[in-house]
C-alpha cells in the first residue's frame, strides 16, 4: 500500500539554525514533495542490512520509487538478501558527495519480498521508466531485469518508510529535516 503523509520536523540539533551563519536564520524543514522528487530522480542508493551475527552490511544498488514505496533487487544467494530474510529491518542512502550543497536522504523501514505479480509489473514499468536504457540495452549492466524480476531470479523488496531523514547543505547552510510516518 503506498505510504501516507508523514509528519515534517527540523531538528534544530542539527541545523545552522543552532549555529548562527549567512542564511541560517531561515533554515526550514525539508518539504516530503521535494524529498520524492530526489528519491524519484536518484540513481544510485547504498542499502544498509545486518548481517545475523549483528555486523552491518552496506552495498551500492539501484532502486525506484513507486506509489511511496522504494524498491530493489538482489540475488537470491546475495548477502543483503540472506541478511534481510533474518532482519527485514533496512535503510537506503542517497545522496551528493558534496560537504556545502546539496541533499542527502536515509529511508529506514522493513524490507518485504514482492509476490503480487500486478505489483511486480508496476514495479518493472517504474525501472524501464526511470533507468531507460541502463535497463533495457543489451550493452547495458541491468539488461534483462525486467526478466528476471518476472522470472524470479532475483528477489525484489518493498521498504515502506518507517522513518526518512534528510540532510540539506545550501552554501554551507545545513538543514536536518525528519519525516516520520
């Protein structure tokens, strides 16, 4: 089911609006609309899982906003994958690489296997849409997903936010925004 709305706080703890400079004073929460916005248009999430023995097991993946759920795939055999069958517990990282601009968002919530297969074509038609070619060339590192997500080679996991945090830096101004749902 996509998520509802969440409820918006800075928190102030962690925002220039503690830490007086040029533009602090009006530092505001981080709006849910433009945080989609970058979850839609973000290519590259670092997922974070735990491993049974309780160490952390972090891993660059592709994933697709759909409906206010966040998707991905891994291999059946995969570590995240072994991980998330005995935690389903999990959060996904996007972001910039960049310490004065730009907007980093963390999405923690419980990864659960898709089985509806209408779901699972939504869920295909949102990669084809948004990845374009890096899904569907054959030259293309993800060719075939949209196969292998029907066939079932891989598993594709729904993480509805529990809980997304965002980090902005605007010039050096920083904002931490927490939406809770």
């Amino acid at each position: 089911m996509p998520a509802q709305q969440p409820t918006t706080e800075l928190d102030a703890r962690y925002s220039s609006a503690l830490n007086p400079r040029p533009g602090a004073s009006e530092v505001t929460a981080i709006s849910w609309a433009e945080a989609q916005g970058r979850l839609e248009a973000a290519e590259i999430f670092w997922v974070s899982t735990v491993r049974p023995d309780g160490r952390l097991h972090v891993t660059p993946c592709i994933a697709a906003w759909h409906d206010g759920v966040l998707y991905f795939s891994t291999g059946r055999t995969e570590q995240k994958a072994k991980n998330l069958a005995h935690d389903a517990h999990c959060a996904l990282t996007t972001g910039s690489n960049s310490l004065t601009d730009g907007l980093d968002l963390v999405v923690e919530g419980r990864a659960e296997p898709v089985a509806d297969r209408a779901r699972l074509e939504e869920v295909i038609t949102a990669y084809e849409t948004k990845y374009g070619s890096h899904i569907t060339s054959p030259e293309g590192t993800f060719h075939g997903i949209g196969d292998a997500f029907r066939g079932g080679e891989v598993v594709v996991f729904a993480v509805t936010p529990d809980t997304a945090y965002g980090f902005g830096r605007d010039n050096g101004v920083y904002s931490h925004t927490r939406w809770t749902f």
